[in-house]
C-alpha cells in the first residue's frame, strides 16, 4: 500500500504535453474572456489591451511556445480583434533599438567566429576571479556605474554579449536552466535599471522628465547639475538596497568557477598574441560604442547618426573587411550564430507598450488612482510612487513616465502642492525596470539572449517591492528636513 501511495506521489499530475496544453490555452482564454465580456464597464479597447498584457506574461513565464513568437502576438491580435492602430504597432519591429541590438549581435558573432570572446573571457575570469557571487556583483555594478551615464540599453547591448561569451567560454550555454547564467545576465541588466536616475544622461525617461519640469513647472532650464543634487540621494536609496538584495537573492548552481587563476593565466597565454581578425573585431566593438557613447560630441554635424546606426555601420564593415587572406564575416556564417529571437522578442515588448498606451490603457489605470493623492502625505508619495513602478514594469521606463509624470504635477499643482517632490520620487522609481522585458532596455536586451524570465518575474518582484520602499522613505525624509530638495 505504501508503495504505491508513494508511486503515485512520485508521478507528475499532469504529463509535459498535457501542460504545454493548458499553458497555451490560458492565455487567449484571458483574452476572450476579457476581450467579449463587458467587464466593469471597461471600454472594449481597454480590456483587449489588459488581456494582451495577461496573454504574453503567462506565455513568456510558462514557455509553451518560443519567447519571439509571443513576441508577434501584438501584431496578431490587433488585426484580429481592431482595439488598436496596426500602423502605430507595426514600426515598433524595425525601432531603432531593434536595429542596435542586431548589429551588436553581429560585432559579437564576430568575436566567436575568431576566438576573441574566449580571450576576453579570460580576461575576465583573472581580472574578477572565479567566485561567481563575486562575479555577479561586479558585472552589476558595472552596469550601475556605467548607466549613471548612459543610456541603460546602450550599456545592456554592449556589456551583455561579453558576459554571455565568458559563460559559453565556461560551457554553460543554456540561460534559462543555469541559475548563474541568469543570475550574471540579469545582474547587468538590473545594473543599468539600478543607476539610471543619477543623471540625465541615463536615459530617454529623464530627458522626459526635464521637459516636463521646464514646460510645466518652472518656465526655465533645468540644469543638469540641479538634476543630480536631487536625484543622487534617491538612485544611492535603490544602488544600495538592490546591491544587497542581488548579493543574497541569487543562489548558482556553482561557488566556483572551475579552474585557477594560475590556469586561466597559461590559457590565455596560449592563446598567443591577437590576431589580426581579433583586432578587427575588437576594434570595431569598441569603435561603435565610443561613438555610440559620445553621441554628443557630433550630434550636430551628424544628427542622424544614433547609436544604432553606429553599431550598424560597423557592422557592415565586419563584411567588407579581408584579414590574411579570409572575410572577417560572411553572412552564412552570422546568420547560423544571431540570436533572431532576441531582436523579436524586444519589439514585442515594444508593441506591446505602444498597444496599452494608445488605446489609453496606461492612463486608465494612473487615473484610477488621482484620489488617493488628495491632502499630501506619505501615502500619496507612495500611491504615484506605486503607480510609476507599475506601469515600468507593464509598459517601459520612457512611457510610464511619459504618463505619470504630467499626471503627477498636474495633480499636485491642483492642490496646490509643490509637485517637484513627488516629481524626484516617481522619476527615480521609473526608471527601475527590473520584472519583465518590457520594463526596461536592459532586462529585454537580458531576455533576448534567453534568460529564466520566471526567474526575472518573481526576484524582480522583491527589487521593485525594495526599491520602491527605499525611494519613498528617503524621498519623503528629504522633503520635510531638506528646503533645497523641494526647489530648483
């Protein structure tokens, strides 16, 4: 009896296919369910977007289909069920940021095909060391440091593909079933999330934000100085609690990394000197980022030339260049290596957020919660400040801020409450995607290159919850003990 009470324990409830089933049904049942029910009197392109948004997290989470094909459901169910413009949500699959991370893609497959991504591995693995908590913190705070003034998904598409070649160099391959390849890939992206307030730089979202502040509030410059005396407090509140959360909240598989710095050193020795090709690559890496990094430097004389182009054109030059002899890149061999899902994978995040703020789904929400911010207090620093969170997570930083920063001043302008308080705190809460790729650059550059999303979700989840908490207190403690922080 005991046998086979304990057999029958022992065998899954529901076979592999039988759950891929289910998890394939729940997403359009959600949809149609909200999709044809006249729910709470939601208006019908409303409920079609919240369905969408349910439909693409439950596949992304579950994976019964690949990560780029939930990808294409924007694109589906607008032509489909007519909630939305197809012609505001088509140009999202050829963005510009589509464009870099293809590039990026190919400067990188470069690497691979002459051996440089196992050089700077090695590097790596001497430089940091082989402890992998060790590890993950440095590639955290790198992204950190670097997003501080940066733009966030600049510093994901250019630091990301050296984590990944150091942990193919090791032999971890699959993300999504290795706790320390998620764990290292997320730590960049959460990195670039974590430091984006510090200045304006970090960001289209805080750009946003100056403009607001000059239009609606103040009349005048806001000057970049004046951003990051206000701004500083709040982005070390998030640096310093994401920093200790990351430390703990990862467990790898290994302690580790197998090997000795000694071996490591005699492997990158025997490697020899660079090659000519591994120049090639190198150079033409780096020559993208420094111009997509120094963008300001040549705005004028080249304004069409974004990032994006920049990685571009060098990757063009990957396939004109002959070194010894041989192609540096040939397009049979790039397109057998790029990751093709990623660069969909990240437009359907993109669509996803253009569908939920023109059908004003995002705004629905935001205005939903405009009671709770009569009077002032903590609590309605917290309520926009929750708000905000929300809509990064489901939207992305740039449009969560595009709607609730003006929401935001207009609403405590009307109570006759100085709004650039709740301004600092909803603009440093905004830019901490950390959940879903559709929060932020970095996490759908992370999810792209195949990371456990469920992973993401759930210690996103606690991040946000952490972040958020931080920013509140040390927002609010700021604007009662410190005049200066409530002005210009």
């Amino acid at each position: 009896m005991s046998e086979s009470f304990s057999t029958l324990q022992s065998k899954p409830i529901l076979s592999p296919d039988r759950r891929r089933m289910l998890h394939i049904i729940a997403g359009p049942s959600v949809f149609l369910v909200l999709a044809l029910a006249p729910i709470l009197e939601l208006p019908y392109e409303i409920r079609c977007s919240i369905g969408l948004l349910i439909w693409m997290a439950l596949w992304w989470i579950t994976r019964p289909v690949h990560l780029a094909v939930t990808g294409f459901l924007p694109l589906a169910t607008v032509a489909l069920f007519n909630f939305a413009s197809i012609d505001r949500i088509l140009p999202a699959y050829a963005a510009e940021l589509v464009i870099l991370l293809l590039s990026a893609n190919v400067l990188t497959t470069c690497w691979t095909r002459w051996g440089l991504d196992r050089r700077i591995a090695l590097v790596s693995l001497i430089g940091v060391g082989t402890n992998t908590t060790r590890q993950i913190m440095s590639w955290f705070a790198i992204g950190m440091i670097l997003s501080a003034f940066l733009p966030n998904t600049i510093v994901a598409a250019t630091m990301i593909p050296i984590v990944v070649a150091m942990l193919k160099f090791i032999g971890i391959e699959d993300l999504w079933e290795s706790n320390l390849g998620t764990a290292l890939v997320i730590a960049v992206a959460w990195g670039t999330s974590a430091g984006g307030a510090t200045s304006p730089l970090g960001g289209a979202p805080n750009l946003l934000t100056v403009e607001y502040i000059q239009e609606m509030v103040t009349g005048e410059e806001f000057l970049f100085a004046t951003w990051v005396t206000r701004f500083l407090p709040l982005s070390l509140a998030v640096m310093i609690v994401t920093f200790i959360y990351v430390r703990f909240a990862f467990k790898p598989e290994i302690k580790e990394i197998e090997g000795t710095r000694d071996f490591f050193l005699s492997e990158l020795k025997s490697l020899g000197a660079m090659s000519s090709q591994e120049k090639w690559g190198f150079f033409l890496f780096a020559g993208a980022a420094i111009l997509a990094f120094s963008r300001p430097l040549y705005y004028e004389l080249v304004p069409s030339l974004t990032p994006a182009y920049a990685f571009l054109c060098c990757a063009i030059i990957c396939f004109l260049v002959r070194s010894q002899g041989e192609n540096l890149m040939t397009w049979e061999y790039a397109q057998g290596k790029m990751m093709w899902g990623l660069f969909y994978l990240f437009a359907g995040g993109t669509a996803l957020g253009r569908v939920l703020t023109e059908t004003g789904t995002a705004g629905y929400i935001a205005e939903a919660l405009l009671p709770y911010a009569s009077g002032g207090g903590i609590f309605a620093v917290f309520v926009f400040a929750a708000l905000t969170l929300l809509m990064t997570q489901i939207t992305n930083n740039t449009a969560a801020i595009a709607i609730t920063v003006p929401i935001t001043i207009s609403t405590f302008q009307s109570l006759d409450l100085n709004p650039l308080p709740f301004v600092y705190i909803v603009t440093t809460v905004g830019n901490c995607g950390f959940m879903l790729p559709t929060s932020a650059g970095g996490p759908a550059v992370a999810a792209g290159y195949g990371i456990n999303l469920k992973t993401m979700a759930v210690k996103g989840f606690w991040a946000c919850l952490l972040a958020l908490i931080a920013v509140v207190i040390v927002g609010y403690l700021l604007s009662i003990y410190w005049p200066t922080f409530s002005s210009v």
